[in-house]
C-alpha cells in the first residue's frame, strides 16, 4: 500500500511539470513553437535520407543519457536528495509537455503518433532504471543501495541507448514514411 502511496506522488509531480510545459508552450512559446524545425516536413524529409553512423550516435546517446543520469546521482548524494527528485520528476514531465503540445501544434494527432514512435522502445527501459535511482534516493535510508540495483541500473541503461540507437531510427523511418 505504501508503494501505491508514493507511486502516485511520483505520478503527480510529474504531472505537474507536464501540465505546467503545456501552459508554457500554450502561453509563452506558442509562436517559437511553429517557428521551429523539428516537426516540419523538410526536417522530416531530412531525417528520412540520413545516414547515421551508428558507433557515433552510441556514445552521443551515452554522453547525453549518462549527464542527466549523474547530475540526478549527484544532487541525491546531497541533503537535498529528495528535492532533486521533485525536481527530476517535474523537469521530465515539463519537458514532455512541451514535446507533446509542440508536436500537436505542428502536426496535430499524427505528431503524438509521432512522438509515441520517437520514444519507443527505449523509454521503457529509461524509466525502469530511473525509478530504481528516484525510489533509492527519495526513501534513502529505508532502502539501500546495493549491488543489483547496480547492475539493474546498469543494463537497464545499456539496453535503452542500445535500442535508441539502433532499433528506434528503423522504426521512426518507417512510420515516417507513411506519414
């Protein structure tokens, strides 16, 4: 019951943030929003006849993922270890908001489609290795770390970068293709 209890808190402040990125694209970035190129269909086209080398896009994807993964790391070390994962949790869902509204804005039902596609299916394993960290780190003493979270955190990791970089560019040039 506890689990369920806190789960919906975690819940909530992410849906704070992704309430709060709606508002903030709605109101204040609207006109940059159809301003920008990600969800034009030059930029799409673009994306369409790209070849990506694959060895370099891994440790892109690695550097990027790995930097939020250690800022959140770090700050929980910190007495302020439960704020950072407020602070995680609601960024998160700010940024998603944004995504969502943009691509909405932009491209209507076809750019959530989209942004399902984009995220699938290394999110899954994003999140699972997020949540082991934020339970860690918020509920820090009760639970401790220990050595599977480790390797849990680990491969959780290691099999999200490897399908964003190399099943998730398939599966976006396919649905894009019939977009």
């Amino acid at each position: 019951m506890q689990i369920q209890k806190n789960g919906k808190y975690f819940f909530l402040f992410y849906m704070l943030g992704f309430f709060a990125g709606i508002l903030y694209t709605n109101i204040v970035s609207a006109d940059y929003v159809m301003a920008m190129g990600v969800f034009n269909e030059y930029f799409l086209n673009q994306y369409m006849q790209t070849e990506v080398a694959m060895p370099e896009f891994f440790w892109y994807l690695f550097k990027i993922r790995m930097t939020a993964f250690i800022m959140t790391v770090v700050l929980g070390c910190t007495k302020i270890r439960k704020a950072a994962v407020i602070i995680s949790l609601a960024w998160t869902g700010f940024l998603s908001g944004i995504l969502i509204t943009s691509a909405v804005i932009r491209m209507g039902m076809t750019g959530i489609l989209l942004c399902l596609v984009a995220i699938t299916p290394h999110l899954l394993f994003y999140v699972l290795a997020y949540l082991v960290l934020i339970w860690h780190l918020y509920f820090y003493p009760v639970y401790k770390w220990n050595l599977s979270k480790t390797v849990a955190v680990i491969l959780l990791f290691g099999i999200g970068i490897t399908l964003e970089c190399y099943v998730n560019p398939i599966l976006m040039k396919m649905f894009i293709k019939t977009v």
